[in-house]
C-alpha cells in the first residue's frame, strides 16, 4: 500500500473533480516543458506482479521548476450510489520535496524488479526543490477553481433534490446493461449455433468494437512457448536477473564478481541468444477498427524484446489478470520498448483480458483508443471478460469439433482399409474354398471308384463256394472288404462336412415317422453290435397323432446313425446301448445311452471338433478320425436344434438331441439356391447385429451400466452427456439406435429433425410415473431402473427390425 502524509490539503472530492485535478497535473507536464518525471497508478499495473496491492490512484510530477504528488483513495459513504461517477474520493495534495521523497522510496521498492526504474526514481529524487513561485500561483487558481465548483455543485444538488430527477442516471445505466446483456446473448446464440471459429471470432470483435465504441479491437493469439538456454528453462525473471546485478553489483557483490570473471561474456551472449531465440510470441488474428483512418495491425507479430522486461507477464495473463491502461505515456515510462511499440501502431490507452482454455493461456483480447486517454470503466472490464469466457468457449468447442473431425476421417480411413483387407481375406477364402471343393470333387471320383472296385470284387469272392477259398483266404477277403467299407464312409463323411462348412448343404424337408425312423437305424446296426458283443435296444414313447414329423429323413437317420454307432464303438463287450425317441411339443427328442467307457470332464470340450479323439492310450485303441460327433453337431444345428452330452467314467455317456419341427417354407427357400438359404439362415440367427448406439444419459451410473451392458453384447456404444450439445455428434456418428434418458418430447423433435436420422431407432428411458401418452415419436421405451436382459431384449428387437428394413 502506497501511504502518503504531510499533505497541505486533505479533503474529499468526486470522481469527476478528482479527474479534473488529475488533468491540471497533465497541463503542468505540457508546461514546463523537460519532466523528468510524470507517473500515474497506471505504471504499477504494467510492472508489478501483484495488482491487488494498488488501493489507491495517484498522479506524481517531477521537474526542475514543478513538482507534485496528488494521491486519492476511493471510500463509499452510507446512501450513496454504486456508479463510479457518484464516488467519492479522499484525495491528498503535496507540492513538499521532503514528502514527494518519501513517496518516491515507496514506489520504488515495488517497482525493485525494473531495472530501468530505479535509476529513472533516483534522479528524479535529486532534483527535487521548491516550485517556481508563477507556476505555483497558476496551478493554485486551478486547484481553487475546481474546489469553488465542487463546492457550488454540492450545494445546487442539496437545492435543487426535491425537483430535479435522480432517474435519468438509472435510466441510462439500465439501458446500457442491457445492451451489454442483449450482446452477450448474441454472441453466446452464435457460438451455439456455428462451430466455424473464424466466423465466430470475426462476428464477435466487430460486435464487441461497436459497443464499447472503441477504436480498434483485436484477438492476439500465442503461438510457441518459451525456449530455453543451453536446454535448462528459464523465465522471463532469470533475464531480469542477469540486467538488475549488471546495474546494481553492490546488491549481490559476490554473484557480481562472478559475472565479471572472465565468462561472463559468454554467460551474456547466452542470455542475448535466449532473447534473440524468443522472437515472436504470437500474432494477431482477427481485429475490428472503427474507420479506415485507424492503422490495421492485422497479422503483426511480436518480434522486440518488449514483453522479457516485465516480469511474468504471461503467467499473470494465466491467472486472469485484467490490463487496463488509460494513457500509455504515463503507464510504460520505465518501458521504452513498448512505450515506442505502443506509439508506432497509434495507441493511447488499452484494455487487455486474457483467453483461458482448461487453464490455459490462449491469447489475449483487446481493446485500443488510439488518439486520446481513455478512463476505462469496471463495467467495461467486467464485459470484455465475460466476452472472453464465452470466446475460450467456442474456441475450445472448435477445437474438440475439429479432433472428432480428425478421428472421424481417421476411423473412415481404418474402415476403407480393413474393409479392403477382409474383402482380400475373403477372395482368399473363397479361392481356397473354391481349391478345397475341386481337391473334394475329384477325390470323390478318384477314390470312390476304386474303392467300389476292392468292396464289390470282395464281396463276390465271399459269395463264392467255401471249397474254392481256405479259411484264411476267407478272412483275407472279409478284411479287405470291412475296410473299404469303413474307408468308403470316412470319405463320404469328409466330403458331408465338407459341404455343410462351405454352405452347399440344403435340407429336403418331407413328413416322415420317427417310429420307423428309429427302428430302421436299429436294423441297419444290430449286425454290428452283435459282432461286438454289445445288446442294441429301442424304447419309442410316441402316439399315432405324434408320430409324424417335418424334416431331412435322411440327416436325421445319418444323426442316429452315428450317435448310435459311436456308442456301439466305445462299449465294451456285454454293454447296452438304448435309442430312445419321444416328442416335447413341436420338437422331437433323439437320446442314445451306452455303457461305455465315458468321457472325462476335462475332455468333453474335444468331443464335437473335427479329427479329434480323447487323447488317451486306451482311447487310442478305438479306430476312427473324430468326424462322426463334429458331423453330428453340424446336421443337428443345420435343423436349428442342439445336442448335449452327459458322461461319467467307467459308467457311460448320454448323447440327447432336440430337433425342431421343419417349415416347408424353409425347404422352398433353401431346396434351388443354396447361397440364398445361408444367408437367410444368418439373418435369422444373428443374435446381435453389429451396429452403433449411442447413449444420451447425464447420469454417470446409469450411462455407465448401460454402456457396458451393450459392449459386453457385441455392439459399438457411444456415451454423449448433454442433450443440448449431442445434435452435431449424432450427426457425425450416424447411429441406428438412440438410448434417450426422455424428460420431454423436444430432444426426440430434434434428433427426427436432423438429416438422415429420420429412421433412426429411439428407446425412451422413463420412470413409472411418467404418462406413455408423451412418448411421440418413441419406437419404444423401458422403465427405469430396468433389468440387463429387459435392456439387451429391446435393443435386439429394434436392431432386428432396422435389419429387416
């Protein structure tokens, strides 16, 4: 706080006469012609760190023939009026050098970072005398002129109060605030609107630059950070060192001595290249001027060394600080750098807030007057800041459009490549498919023929005369024949599996029974059960009214087939094995038990994979390739039904399987075009399309159950927050499905408005106590709180439905 005594008038003045004495002040400088020293409070907000210090305003004139302090402290008496201009100011006025010293020292110790400013106080101090007698009598009348008018306008208030009205003021002040808020919700209603920062900006500095009727507003944008010296950081204050112990040694002897070692020319250099490395600051992007007659600093970048010689000038931006200087000859006297800067692009007084984003310095917003002094109001201030906030708003919406731009042309970029990717994958596949299915073809044609060959000419020498063939020629044909047989069915299954993996297997529905179904496949294995000692039965619990059946007859007895053989394979001799038939509804249940060896627990994951048997030496001795079981599963879910297995060790397996009823409907579809019927059948099946979501939820929890719900489900969901600010993401993202937390119809107005998003699926999330009767424009909804497979159950109908579509 700047204190001040032995003043030779103390009293209390308005605003406006406290003014008019600080104008006076200003001729006396034009007067006297060389000052040494003219300085207002304005020069303590351009060098000092903290400006909260500063309580008071003060004028302080230095010359060899005149010299002054004029000091006033603001105080509000009870009933007065919070307008600037009804304050009332506590002033003090000394023409002393004894107390304009004393001052002096004060200021100086605050202004002890300024290198430039000691030197500049020290020698106004020494020529401090007495005024010259003629401009003291001048400045007297002046000073006696303005009391007699603050006397006289004091009492023609007091006469005149009852009759004069007090409401033209507030009138003035209501309009003007709301102007101030009518423009605010303008700029605000623009940055809604429009996510082109450079429309923004441009509409915003003209509207702004009309209102505040100032000559010139600009927005200075920051570019690079500081650089460093030698790769170690330092800041602006570190530069400010190296000067302040160049000019004053005798306040650091010992770091003085080392800098006039024989290094110290290098120690400067480095710091002249820091200076040098650190040109430009940033630049000025957008500007508004009120006529052509004002100079355009468009584009001007910061390339002096201005700005290093104040101390943390940035950082104070950082933290908000607001810059307001009325006359720049009085505010950067111990700056000659920017002082001469301010001149050659015409600025007289500035108003500068800084644009913060997430903390951030962005830039600066600023306001010239360019030909005269400006008192810049607090409303003033307060205005350009809040047009400040609402900029570092858009300002960082542009930037978070522009990196959902980016990932967006990054994600398509990853989709073109992928999709390039999987459709080469897929002309591999098909021309393996395409290989694979030759290879088969001809396999079929090559090995069948022969193998008719070896099982007929076998079987016509075992039909022959039993004196024409010994024994042991006997059993030599007998094995000749059992194994091409057992060689012709495991090509015949390679080939069957074949076909149902590369989607050529159709089914040829028709009406059969399952009675005689069973019973045939019963017949067409007891041979080969009786030659390994193992008792084959049938227990069939089916009506007449039951026994009737739509589906391929012929998958369904190859299934039974070997189910049936599988068990007569792994039961030991005097084992049973049972076939078991009965109907649940519309489906018919095959069930086949054996006495076998059983499955282990931890194998029974390998029994329906394709050349699999359970690794075992004693399993080992069991003859096959593993096909019959993975066969099995795939004619069993080619019905759309399911198999399941239940076995213990040493005791015997379970093999039960449950087969719908078949539509003729089906047949048609899939019996002349077998591609038409895989697909269809891929329709029908998929369980969880893939296809984006998105969720509109403020509720963290429930956003977050949600989300993971679907993803866990296979689908891509997208968390937006706000209502208010998704329109432009849905946009981008193009969902099928809207997961609404639904408080009224506007949200689902605007989602249907957009374009292209007039069929999108909208889930409403209401609570019970909600009417279903607002729901407009809903596809459907869910009462909260809701149940994950209520949830995973809507989205799979409306997902369904957008398919079919």
């Amino acid at each position: 706080m700047l204190s001040h005594q032995n003043f030779i008038l103390r009293r209390n003045l308005s605003l406006t006469s406290f003014n008019g004495l600080r104008t006076v002040f200003g001729q006396m400088a034009q007067r006297v012609g060389e000052v040494k020293l003219f300085l207002s409070e304005d020069v303590l907000s351009t060098v000092t760190v903290r400006p909260q210090q500063i309580e008071e305003k003060f004028v302080l004139l230095v010359s060899e023939q005149f010299s002054g302090l004029l000091v006033g402290t603001q105080y509000l008496e009870e009933g007065q009026w919070e307008d600037p201009e009804d304050r009332l100011y506590q002033i003090g006025l000394t023409f002393a050098p004894e107390a304009i010293a004393a001052f002096i020292a004060q200021l100086s110790s605050l202004l002890q970072d300024q290198p430039l400013a000691e030197p500049t106080l020290q020698q106004a101090t020494q020529i401090l005398r007495p005024n010259d007698s003629n401009l003291q009598s001048e400045f007297t009348l002046s000073l006696l002129e303005i009391i007699t008018l603050e006397g006289r306008k004091s009492i023609s208030e007091q006469a005149l109060y009852p009759f004069v009205s007090v409401c033209q003021p507030v009138h003035e002040a209501l309009e003007q605030q709301v102007e101030q808020e009518r423009l605010l919700n303008q700029v605000t209603a623009h940055i809604g609107q429009s996510l082109e920062l450079p429309v923004i900006l441009e509409t915003a500095v003209q509207q702004v630059r009309n209102f505040l009727q100032a000559d010139r507003l600009l927005i200075y944008q920051f570019e690079q950070p500081l650089s460093s010296v030698k790769n170690l950081e330092i800041d602006d204050s570190d530069i400010l060192s190296f000067y302040r112990l160049a000019m004053k040694p005798e306040l650091h002897p010992e770091a003085a001595q080392l800098i006039r070692t024989e290094n110290h020319h290098q120690l400067e250099q480095d710091f002249e290249q820091e200076v040098s490395d650190r040109k430009i600051w940033g630049r000025i992007t957008y500007e508004a001027r009120y006529s052509d007659d004002i100079p355009s600093v468009l584009g001007f970048s910061e390339e002096e060394r201005c700005f290093f010689y104040v101390p943390n000038c940035r950082e104070k931006y950082r933290k908000g600080f607001t810059l307001a200087v009325k006359d720049i000859e009085t505010a950067y006297i111990f700056h000659p750098c920017l002082l001469s800067l301010m001149r050659s692009h015409q600025v007289r007084a500035k108003l500068v807030v800084p644009i913060l984003i997430q903390e951030q310095l962005w830039g600066l917003l600023i306001a010239h007057q360019c030909f005269e002094p400006r008192q810049w109001q607090e409303k003033e201030k307060n205005f350009l800041s809040h047009i400040a906030e609402h900029l570092a708003i858009a300002i960082y919406q542009a930037q978070l459009y522009a990196e959902v731009q980016q990932q967006k042309q990054t994600l398509e970029k990853r989709v073109i490549d992928r999709t390039q990717e999987l459709h080469d994958a897929m002309l591999l596949a098909q021309s393996a498919n395409r290989a694979k299915s030759e290879f088969l073809a001809t396999m079929s044609h090559e090995l069948r023929t022969p193998l008719t060959c070896v099982i007929g000419l076998s079987a016509t020498l075992l039909r022959w005369s039993f004196g024409q063939l010994n024994q042991k020629q006997r059993d030599y044909l007998q094995s000749i024949h059992d194994n091409g047989e057992h060689l012709l069915e495991l090509i015949n299954d390679i080939l069957e599996l074949s076909q149902l993996e590369s989607g050529k297997t159709v089914l040829n529905i028709s009406e059969f029974s399952l009675s005689q179904l069973a019973h045939q496949a019963i017949n067409n294995l007891k041979l080969k059960a009786n030659q390994r000692g193992v008792e084959l039965a049938i227990a069939v619990r089916l009506d007449p009214k039951n026994d009737r059946f739509l589906a391929d007859d012929r998958r369904v007895q190859q299934i039974l087939y070997n189910l049936l053989s599988n068990g007569i394979k792994f039961t030991p001799q005097g084992g049973r094995v049972t076939l078991r038939v009965w109907r649940e509804g519309d489906r018919a249940v095959l069930q086949v038990e054996d006495t076998g060896i059983g499955i282990p627990e931890h194998q029974k994951h390998l029994l329906f994979q394709k050349f699999q048997q359970l690794d075992s030496s004693y399993h080992r001795q069991y003859e096959g390739t593993g096909l019959g079981l993975a066969l099995t599963k795939q004619l069993v879910e080619l019905h759309d039904g399911t198999i399941e297995v239940n076995s213990t060790v040493n005791v015997g397996s379970i093999f039960t399987v449950w087969l719908p009823k078949q539509e003729y409907l089906i047949g048609e579809k899939t019996g002349a075009n077998s591609s038409s019927y895989n697909k269809e059948r891929k329709l029908v099946n998929l369980k969880f399309p893939a296809g984006r979501i998105i969720v509109i939820e403020n509720n963290e929890e429930t956003a977050t159950l949600i989300c993971e719900i679907l993803t866990a489900a296979g689908f891509q969901v997208v968390w937006l927050l706000e209502a208010s600010t998704a329109m432009m993401q849905i946009e981008i993202l193009q969902p099928l499905i809207a997961i609404v937390d639904f408080h009224g119809k506007e949200i689902v107005e605007q989602i249907r408005n957009l374009p292209k998003m007039q069929d999108v699926k909208i889930l409403a999330l209401i609570n019970k106590l909600q009417s279903k009767d607002i729901l407009k424009g809903v596809n459907d909804y869910l009462f909260k709180p809701f149940l994950p497979q209520d949830l995973l159950h809507k989205v799979e109908l409306l997902m369904t439905n957008k398919i079919d579509e």
